[in-house]
C-alpha cells in the first residue's frame, strides 16, 4: 500500500451537505463544522460550490483540513478556492450519488431539493445522515441539536 494510498484510507470522509446559496447565520454553522471535521483529521467532502460547501470547506482549510469538491460541471476551476482536491463529473445533480458514496457519513445543513436528493441517495443505501437545521420529519435523518452533538456521532462512527 503506498503513502498516498493509507493517507487518504484510513481518514474518515465526512460529507457535508447544503445549499448552494444561504443565510450567513447558516454559513457560520457549516464553517464551525468543517472547522471541527479538520480538527480531528477528518477529510471534508462536498458539492465543491458555494454556499454550504463553501463555507464548510473555509472551516476545514482554517484548520489544517483537507477538502474534497464533487464538481457538478466540467471544469476544475468551478470549485470554491477551499478546495484541495476538485473532482470534475460533468454529472450536475447526479454527482450527487458521488457524494454520499464517498462520504462515511453525511451532515445535512439548511438546503433545498439538491440536498434532499443526498439524503434520499444516502438513506436508499443505509449510509447515516445527521440533520441539522434541515429538512425535518424524513424517516432516518438523525436530528441533532448541535455542532458537539455532531462531533460525538462522528466521533463514534
């Protein structure tokens, strides 16, 4: 096994999902988040766009994280500047299945239908997801009321 390869192995991939356009209130939870994904040497993975998954991935880059974008288009250079490793699919929303593949474990913030696609995606292959200020009363989705209630789910997986 080379460097590289337990480098990258035998991390947890924590993936967060959001909407591409939110509130700064909203913004400011999923840079704690991704803050404390790094913190505990975590790889982030997202959507690689604004938003949600931007300011996860300024979280995790404040850190000393390493962040993984899910590019829905064709081009490397459509990923926020806090991503490390931009994944080009060419797939739009269906990067999505990427997403919640590549994730251990998914945290749902705020979001719209693209979000409600992850989870949908990751509840249909029994991967958990952690809600926090998000869709409510969908059969499996962990609610959570904190970002330290989130760290001991993710700490425990």
């Amino acid at each position: 096994m080379t460097e590289i390869h337990k480098r990258f192995t035998s991390k947890k991939m924590i993936g967060v999902i959001g909407g591409s356009r939110a509130d700064k209130r909203m913004k400011e939870v999923a840079k704690r988040i991704g803050r404390e994904i790094a913190k505990r040497g975590y790889i982030l993975v997202c959507g690689g766009l604004g938003g949600i998954m931007e300011a996860s991935c300024m979280g995790a880059k404040e850190a000393g994280g390493t962040t993984v974008g899910i590019l829905p288009g064709m081009y490397r250079d459509t990923a926020n500047k806090f991503v490390d490793i931009p994944v080009v699919t060419a797939m739009s929303h269906a990067r999505n299945a990427i997403i919640v593949r590549t994730a251990d474990i998914l945290i749902a913030i705020d979001g719209r239908y693209g979000t409600l696609s992850e989870i949908a995606l990751a509840r249909a292959i029994g991967k958990r997801v952690l809600g926090l200020f998000t869709w409510e009363d969908i059969q499996g989705v962990e609610p959570v009321n904190s970002i330290d209630d989130i760290m001991k789910e993710l700490d425990s997986v």
